[in-house]
C-alpha cells in the first residue's frame, strides 16, 4: 500500500461497471491504494453522467458494453462537460470494436478487466497525471484492425500536414506513447517546453488529449 504525504495527491475515482462482482473486485483492489479514493460507483451510462457532475472524480473506469445508456454514449456526453475527468475504458477483450471508437470520443486509454492488481493501480494513477494509458502495440493493432483504414489515413495526412517538424517529432512521440520526461530526454528539452508543445499541438489538431493524438499518429503512419 502507498500512503499518501500531506502533500501527495489522492485521486478521486468512479468506477463504472454493470456487473457486481466486477465491481466489487476493482473496489477492493483499487482501495489497497493509499492514494486512491472511490468516490462513486454507476452500473450503466446514465449512472455514469450523473456521477461525473455529482463527484467530479478525476478518473472514470467506464465499461463500455452495459444495457441502457452504454459507456460509448456515456464517454461521449461526459467528455463535454468543463474540465472532464479522465476516462479510462474497460473491456474483457482488447479487440472490442468499440474501444476505438472510445479512444476517439475522448478516452483517454482502456484497461482489461483482467489487468493484474498492481498494474491496474499504477495505470489509474498514470491517467490520473493526464498520460495515455495505451500501449503503441495496442494502437497501432487497433487501428489497423479498424473499418475505414484508407480513408481515416487520408484525413489523417491532411490534418497533420500542416505541423511544424517539431510539432511532427512530438506527435510521433505522443504515438509511442511517451510521457513527457522521455519526449524531453529524447529531443533535448524540458518538461516545460514539451508541455508546452504540445498542448499547443492538441489545439491546433482539435484533439482532445494525448490518446487521440497518438492514435492520429498512428493512422497517419508516423508511428510505427
């Protein structure tokens, strides 16, 4: 267990599920967490809304097959909302179609179900400091895998055409799934500056965070 300082942060997390046992199992896993805090649970899509306005969590554990409102519908209102929490999607399988169409409504990565304990812990707090929680080998299966490969290729050459060579080296790093502490070890900047880049970058692309860029990365082939 980590125990929090007095001046660590505690995260505030919602976990969205429609099965109790599934539920119960990442309430007790994720509580051993010292600096992890369930502040509210939902078991379909509506539940889900109203906890994210209700809590105002930083992270959201978001099953995306639930009867009712699912949790695509869900990611999709939520991530409209000012200042939205992460949203992390949950599966039982890492083919699941509709974990890319998740990543591309705004979630900021997914998780099996079946993620051992420890790493689900460690991938909460990584989404909690606004990083993506997907793998490059998960991204690019993923869309490779997608309907539309061709075209969304196309559209995603254009979008990136008019990035600067810098912008372009940040974006493929952002593909790799690079914090930002190696993006800076790797072209000589730092923090600061990267943070800086790409903020602006995920502006100038309208991507909402670093998960959609990096997937932008990799339909675009500038990932590999």
């Amino acid at each position: 267990m980590r125990t929090p300082g007095k001046d660590d942060r505690v995260i505030r997390l919602v976990i969205v599920d429609d099965e109790p046992m599934v539920l119960a199992h990442l309430r007790t896993v994720l509580t051993s967490a010292g600096d992890i805090d369930i502040v509210g649970q939902a078991q379909d899509g509506a539940e889900a809304v109203e906890a994210a306005g209700r809590f105002r969590p930083d992270v959201m554990l978001m099953d995306l097959r639930m009867p009712g409102v699912d949790g695509l519908t869900a990611i999709e209102r939520i991530v409209e909302f000012p200042d939205p929490p992460a949203l992390v999607a949950l599966t039982t399988f890492d083919t699941d179609s509709h974990v890319l169409e998740a990543l591309r409504a705004g979630a900021s990565g997914f998780l099996l179900k079946s993620t051992p304990p420890e790493d689900l812990i460690g991938l909460v707090r990584v989404a909690a400091d606004g990083h993506t929680v997907l793998s490059k080998e998960a991204a690019r299966r993923m869309v490779s895998a997608s309907a539309g490969e061709h075209e969304r290729s196309r559209e995603a050459r254009e979008r990136t055409a008019d990035l600067t060579d810098r912008e372009l080296d940040m974006l493929v790093c952002l593909g790799e799934g690079m914090p930002n502490a190696a993006i800076a070890a790797k072209l000589h900047l730092s923090e600061a500056t990267v943070k800086s880049y790409v903020s602006r970058m995920l502006t100038k692309l309208g991507c909402a965070n670093r998960t959609q860029a990096g997937l932008l990365a990799h339909e675009a082939g500038l990932a590999g």
